[in-house]
C-alpha cells in the first residue's frame, strides 16, 4: 500500500515542548479529535520532522508534522440524513443526535458523516470538515457539540479534557429513590461521578413509581450514567444493557437524553448554554415536567 503526505502543519505554540496527542487534535481534516489522532498515531501515520511520532512524543514551535494516508483513497459519500441544528455559528454548532446512530466510527451511517449536508459552510480560516467534539451513546439521544475550525476543534478537545463543559441529562427511572444524591463509583477502574436530582416522580402499575432524573456527570467514563444507576438498582428505562427485562418498554428505546450543554465558546469566550428541548418520549409520562427543568 502506498502512503503519501496528505496534510503538514507547522506548530505555533507557546509552549516550550507539548505532546504531541495534546497539541494534535484539529490541525488535521483527516484526523480532528483526539481519539482519531491516536488511532493514527498507532498506525505510523503522524511524522514529525520527519521521525514516526507516538502519543509519547513532544513538539515545540516550529516544528513540522505530517499526516500521511493511503494514496488515491476512495472517496467517501455523504450521508443524507435530516439533522436537528439547535445551535452554530462559524465556529462550532450543537445538533441533535437521535436514538440509534451512532456519533462516529467506521460506519457509514454515523452523525458524523451526516454533518456537511446539514450545517452551513464555516467562512473562518481556518476552517474544517466539521466533527463531533465528544460521543454519547449508541441509544441515547440529545446534545452534540460540533467544531467546524481547527482552533475550535484543538479547545473544546481541551475544554472536556479540563471537565469545563457542563452536560446536563434526562432519565426515567423505577422505584423509590432519593430526592437528590451522589455516585462515585469507579467506572472500568477508574474513578466516576455523577450527579443525581429527581424532578418529578408518578405512580405506575408496571414498576411501582416512576422517576425524572436531571443528571450531571462530573467524569465521562463510558456508560457511566447507565452503570452507575443500574448499581443503585434503578437502570434506566429501557436500557438494554443494564436493565432486567421487566425494564424493557417494546419499541420504546432507552429513556436517557443528553438535555443541556454549557460552555465556554472556544474562540470568542462567550458563554453559551444550549437546550435540546426533543423529549415527546418523557413529556408522554411527565406531561408537565417542563415546568421543573
């Protein structure tokens, strides 16, 4: 397979050496977020100075890095599909991503290949194929923030990183539970947060009660929400991973959405709070619940 440079990049940066997974992230089109860079840091594709980097290595100002791909690639088509924008300007915007796709990955069918055909062009310099700045799950719906330039890209990678980026959640719950709470439970080994609030709580004749949760996940381990709830005995409505299957509604999916982002915008500083107001799923158990959020 033949390789060629794609894409080059000379570091500006006041740092006096940075890594280079650090400093990556949004310089590249082919590679904008963190994950991605390391992915192509694994496969020998990132040079700097013409040496083979690794997330090991550090860079400095001046500093020449290349992104090498396979020549003459296929080239890749655009998925159609009809995307809620609740936010976005030149730099960023937030979308609403349904149940059951996925943000990104190698399929074709993600939110990320549906991205060019539902945002409009950035006119910044130095703008980019706009990509997903963070995932949420598979089944859950709601808020995903988007960069469209390189800069905007590089700081909401480090805003996340610094847990400066407040994500406020939706869930239904069974049982009798706590008004309000905390769980720090580890996570796959490693330490995990979240922040629990019952908004409102109905009678059911299937489970007993019924709860709205507003959640804060204060770490961003992989299912956390999920895990996390599921440990205290009140899996999310509809999960399919960790709930029993009296959890389960039939074609109903699982009750967890990514409500609210607030943050920082990533050039200009503002500080922005975007809602993503699509819950008819909840408002059919808590019809006023709007009213509490």
């Amino acid at each position: 397979m033949a390789i060629a440079i794609s894409e080059s990049h000379t570091v500006d940066t006041d740092h006096e050496s940075i890594r280079i997974q650090d400093y990556g992230p949004g310089i590249f089109t082919s590679a904008f977020t963190k994950s991605a860079l390391k992915k192509a840091l694994k496969k020998g594709l990132i040079f700097v100075n013409g040496v083979s980097a690794t997330s090991a290595t550090f860079v400095k100002n001046g500093d020449l890095i290349e992104y090498k791909v396979e020549d003459n690639p296929s080239p890749q088509k655009a998925f159609r599909l009809h995307l809620s924008v609740l936010y976005q300007d030149d730099h960023i915007a937030v979308v609403h991503k349904p149940a059951g796709l996925l943000v990104s990955g190698n399929s074709f069918k993600t939110l990320a290949n549906a991205l060019e055909a539902n945002l409009k062009p950035s006119a910044a310099a130095d703008a980019v194929k706009p990509q997903p700045a963070h995932r949420i799950d598979f089944a859950t719906t709601g808020t995903v923030l988007i960069g469209k330039t390189a800069s905007a890209l590089r700081n909401l990678n480090a805003a996340f990183e610094e847990k400066t980026i407040q994500k406020k959640y939706l869930a239904v719950t069974p049982g009798s539970m706590p008004m309000q709470g905390l769980i720090d439970s580890e996570v796959d080994g490693k330490r995990a947060e979240s922040h629990f609030r019952v908004v409102q709580s109905v009678p059911s004749e299937r489970f007993g009660q019924l709860n709205l949760l507003s959640l804060e996940p204060k770490t961003g381990r992989r299912h956390q929400l999920r895990i996390h709830l599921a440990e205290k005995g009140h899996a999310i409505l509809g999960d399919r991973d960790y709930s029993s299957k009296e959890g389960l509604l039939k074609g109903k999916g699982m009750y967890l959405h990514a409500y609210s982002l607030a943050f920082d915008h990533p050039n200009s500083g503002e500080q922005i709070q975007v809602v993503d107001p699509q819950i008819e799923r909840f408002l059919k158990i808590f019809p006023d619940c709007l009213e509490y959020l």
